[in-house]
C-alpha cells in the first residue's frame, strides 16, 4: 500500500536561511525528485516532510491526512515513513540483521533474511556497519528503512557516498523495490542523471525557492527557465545586454529581444547549438578537452567564462582556439522564473 503526499505553501525560516514557499503533489505510488545544487533546500524540506523539523508554515498531508500545519506536528513514527539519509546513519553496535529488527520490532529471522539477499547482503546479516563497504553500508541503509513496510520512502541524496561503479546498480535496486511495493517515493539529490533514473517528476529548486517543476521529460525537452537548462541539460547560459529597440547584445551578435521575454534574459547553449565555424569575425573559444564518440569527437570548449560542447570530423589539439558559429536561430530564457503575482 502507498499513499500520496501533498505540500502545499511550505516556508521554513532558519536564520538567515528561508525555504519556500514550496507546493507540490505526489499521487499514490508516484516518484518525485527534488534537485538543485547545494545550499537549495532540498534536504530542509525533506527533513519537514519526515518530521524531524517543523515549518513556519504551510501544511503537508499524507495520504489525505494531515501531518503538518498551524498547531499540528504529527512526530516521524507516526508518519508511515522510511527513511534513507545520504551517510547511511547506521547504528556501529549493532549488526546488519538487528538494524531490521531494530526499526521493525517482530520482524522474523526468515524476513530479515529475505531483505538482506533481496538486496546483496544475504552474507552480511551478522557484520557490522565498521565492515562493510560503503555501497553495502548504503543497501542496509535502505533495508532497514524498507523493513517497517512504510507508505512513503524518502531518499535523502542516497548515493552520495557510494563508488560510482556501484551506483548503477544501486539506482536499479531502488526503481525495482520501489516499483514491486508500488511505494510513494521522494528523492532528493544534486545528481541530475539520478534524479531521471529514479523519478517521472521534478521539482527544480535554488537558494530555497522553487525554479520550475512538472514532468521530468518536459522540463528536459522544454525548460522555461535557463537555470533548469543549465542543470538538467548541461547548458551553457550567456549573460546578455540589453542595446534599446528591443535587442539584446551577445558573444554572437545582436538579435530581437524574443516576445514576452522580460528579465534577466540568457542566451541558452545546449549541448550541439554551437558548432565550429570559419575563421574570421566569429567570437573564439578554447578546446579544453576532446572525446571519440560515433559520429567523430566531441569536443569541449571554454567560451565567455563557460564550457560549451560541440563536434568535430577530425581530433583538434587540446589548447586550440576555435572560431564559434551557432547552428540555429538563438534561444534565450530568463534566468529566474517570474515572480508569483
């Protein structure tokens, strides 16, 4: 069984700090990812949702019952929760058996078990968080959050601390469990390529606010915001100066300001936009590195005090400079979502 959870005006002062407002929708058995760079929020407003700090205000309600608002704090074990924190939070005295049982008290020898090999610790259910490895110390990390049989699984960046060969199989660990429990899960994390491997929505956040949020493969396919581009798509964002007549000046020229673009607006360079050009009047960039793939080499470039990708039929030396053309008419976007009238 799993239950929905529903944010909604979620604000958390803390010093100088301030989270939110923060609304956001998670249907039953839905997968949700917070991303954004450290210092966004993510983990704060994680921390609310499980209990274990309160917001200035706002509500949370899971499963249509609320567990947070004006004089109301429903505490974490009465949440129906499981939770997997970024560094693991293992008990030392404890072995990886008696941490299930610890979290589910009269869980069976034989259940226990059954978790343990689900997840690769079949062999370690009498060692000690001193004995494992960092990939195998983050799985029971997750069992022992699994073994209460919660409604709701949240994932504080999860994988932080594990290799980056055992984190693909992690990820596949997680969607498997996740799916076969039909379990609401909420992942927060900075790592873009593991929040689209585990979600289907996103919530894009910075210095505490929400940027931009919805669908994982609409805000890839059609960010509104360049800061979205620039995190999910790996986008070069250019600062651009306004010239009067409605132009903006760039390292490629003057354009049309586009209609209804107000703001700090960004000229946005995707992966592919920008291509080598003819020597000449072309702004120049400096090849930083170069990498085989199939179509010849894929080549990155310091251009205007940002990396910009491109390719290449033959190899460059790394140190070149390269004359820049883009490949299409400019997409600009404002840096910040409009303010919310």
């Amino acid at each position: 069984m799993s239950r929905s959870v529903t944010v909604h005006a979620l604000e958390l002062q803390r010093g100088s700090f301030r989270l939110g407002p923060v609304s956001f929708t998670v249907p039953a058995g839905g997968r949700l990812a917070i991303v954004g760079p450290s210092g966004s929020g993510k983990t704060s407003l994680l921390r609310c949702l499980a209990g274990l700090e309160r917001a200035s205000s706002g509500t949370i309600d899971i499963g249509g019952e609320p567990v947070a608002g004006p004089a109301l704090h429903v505490p974490p074990d009465r949440r129906h929760l499981g939770l997997v924190f970024q560094d693991g939070a293992l008990w030392p005295q404890m072995t990886a058996r008696q941490h299930l049982q610890f979290a589910a008290p009269g869980l069976s020898h034989a259940a226990a078990r059954e978790l343990l090999l689900r997840t690769g610790l079949g062999d370690k259910a009498d060692a000690r968080p001193a004995t494992l490895s960092g990939g195998e110390a983050q799985r029971l990390g997750l069992c022992r959050a699994l073994a209460p049989a919660p409604e709701v699984l949240l994932l504080d960046e999860p994988l932080r601390s594990v290799d980056v060969h055992q984190r693909d199989g992690i990820v596949l660990l997680l969607r498997t469990l996740a799916d076969e429990r039909n379990l609401t899960t909420i992942l927060v994390t900075h790592d873009r390529d593991e929040a689209l491997a585990l979600a289907t929505d996103l919530v894009v956040m910075r210095d505490g606010k929400v940027v931009e949020q919805g669908p994982a493969a609409e805000l890839l396919q059609r960010p509104r915001t360049a800061f979205t581009a620039a995190f999910l798509r790996g986008a070069a964002c250019l600062p651009t100066t306004a010239t009067g007549g409605g132009r903006l000046a760039t390292p490629f020229g003057v354009f049309d300001r586009p209609p209804g673009g107000d703001g700090d607006l960004r000229l946005v360079l995707l992966p592919g936009d920008v291509q080598l050009g003819k020597p000449g009047h072309l702004p120049t960039g400096r090849i930083l590195s170069v990498l085989p793939d199939e179509r010849g080499f894929r080549l990155r470039v310091a251009f205007a005090d940002q990396l910009v990708e491109t390719t290449s039929d033959t190899a460059p030396a790394v140190g070149t400079e390269v004359p820049l053309a883009l490949r299409a008419a400019p997409r600009f976007l404002p840096w910040h979502p409009a303010p919310t009238p």
